[in-house]
C-alpha cells in the first residue's frame, strides 16, 4: 500500500531529526534479510539505544540535505536500513557488522563527523571492540602494574617466610 503525503513527510521530519542529533549514522543494505533476522536486528539496536530505520533513498536524501548533510543514498547498492547513534559512535557499525555476519545484511557506508564514509571505513569500525570491551582493556592496563606489584611484594613476604622458617 502506497505511502500517503503525510506519512513521507512524517518519515522525513523522523529523518531530519536522526540526522541532525546523531554522533554516528551507519547505511546497511538489508535486502533477502528475513524477518526473524530484522526481528533480532531491531532488538539489538532497542538494548542499545539506537534507532534503525527503514526508508526510501529519495526521502533519506531529502532528509540528509534538510539536516546539512551532503549525502547520496541513491548511489548506495539495494534497498537500504539507516541505524543512527547519538552516544556511541562505533555501537551501530558493530551491531550490522555483527549481523552481516550472519546473514545477508550489508554494511555499505555511513556518516561521521558530519562527513560520509565509504563502505570500508565502516567495516573497519564493525571490527573494533565495543565501548564496554576497550573499557575492560584500558583498566587491565592500568591495573597490570599494580597488580605485578603485589605479587612481587607477596614472593618477598614469602622468601622471608621461608629463610625465618629455615633459620
């Protein structure tokens, strides 16, 4: 059923909106992407407070050029799903990274810095750890040394232990 007036205005004032208050805007061509796939998809991005949208390229590109983008989705391949962030900048390319590995989904591009990216700068980010994960890294490499520390304190206290216990 074809789209009234009003509801593709609707749907580009959404847009509009997305882009403007977005850090990270990633483009996926989610073409043969079953429904029980997108189901787990829309999932994904609800746990991660993303907003993924599934829209005509004419509208994106009204949007994107409402909102002071310079973009062309209708040079993006197959019919595309927008998934916006407006906190982690990596959150939306890991999550359709994710599952373009396990389906037919396809990253194709995206917006950073107000800029567009091409397609291998996306999957690029799809690679990188998670936020939560670099976290994780950084406070074991703030902790390795203090932590080498007390053991070497501990192997002192003991060889002491030991040569009062030998004496």
């Amino acid at each position: 059923m074809a789209k009234t007036k009003q509801q593709k205005s609707d749907a580009k004032d959404k847009l509009v909106r997305l882009f403007k208050d977005s850090q990270a805007v990633v483009f996926a061509d989610y073409q043969g992407l079953n429904v029980s796939k997108a189901d787990v998809l829309r999932k994904k991005m609800f746990e991660q407070n993303l907003n993924y949208v599934v829209a005509k390229k004419s509208i994106i590109n009204l949007a994107a050029k409402e909102a002071g983008l310079e973009l062309d989705a209708k040079a993006l391949p197959g019919m595309i799903g927008v998934a916006f962030s407006s906190e982690d900048e990596v959150a939306p390319a890991k999550i359709l990274g994710d599952m373009s590995k396990e389906s037919t989904l396809k990253l194709v591009g995206g917006i950073y810095g107000k800029q567009a990216v091409d397609q291998a700068y996306v999957v690029n980010l799809s690679t990188l750890p998670s936020k939560q994960q670099l976290y994780g890294m950084f406070v074991g490499v703030i902790n390795g040394p203090v932590s080498g520390f007390v053991r070497a304190l501990d192997a002192i206290r003991q060889q002491k232990e030991a040569v009062e216990t030998a004496a």
